[in-house]
C-alpha cells in the first residue's frame, strides 16, 4: 500500500492479497487485506459469532479459527473458512 493509500499520493493502493500463494495451486482471494481473527470459543453470544460471519461476506474476507470451535450460527454466516494451526509452546 501507499503511504497515503485514500489520497493517491505516490502509489495506488490495490486493497487485495492473495493466501498461500507460495505452495497452494489455487490460492483464495482477500478482495480486501483485512481476515476476522480467531478469537477463543465462548467469547462471544452465538449473535456475535453469527455477525462476524456475516460481517466477513458483506466485506469478502475469511473468519479464522486458531483451533477453537465454530458455533453452527457462524458457520451458517460464513462463506470461507480459514484454520490456523499453532503449534504449542
């Protein structure tokens, strides 16, 4: 991105990005550079998981989940899926 990537200063901001680019043969599309971040299960009312499904389709991005479970309303709400796997320290 440009410095100034909303007044066009030097260079264009391109708002999209690319996964797995590096080993995957058909890597997914952020159409903007922006995924949900995984939070812990039980952080949020099933209405709130349910919304940040629905919030990632209406702004094309993913939902991540780093290892924790996914409530059926979230799951109805997204459209792609990310896992992240961690390894334990």
């Amino acid at each position: 991105m440009s410095r100034y990537p909303l007044e066009g200063y030097r260079n264009p901001a391109v708002p999209m990005g690319f996964l797995g680019t590096r080993f995957a043969k058909n890597p997914p599309r952020l159409k903007i550079p922006i995924t949900i971040a995984g939070m812990s299960f039980g952080s949020l009312s099933a209405k709130g998981q349910g919304g940040t499904g629905q919030g990632g389709i209406n702004c094309w991005n993913f939902n991540k989940k780093p290892g924790g479970g996914m409530t059926p309303e979230e799951r109805e709400q997204s459209e792609t899926l990310v896992y992240q796997y961690l390894p334990s320290r």
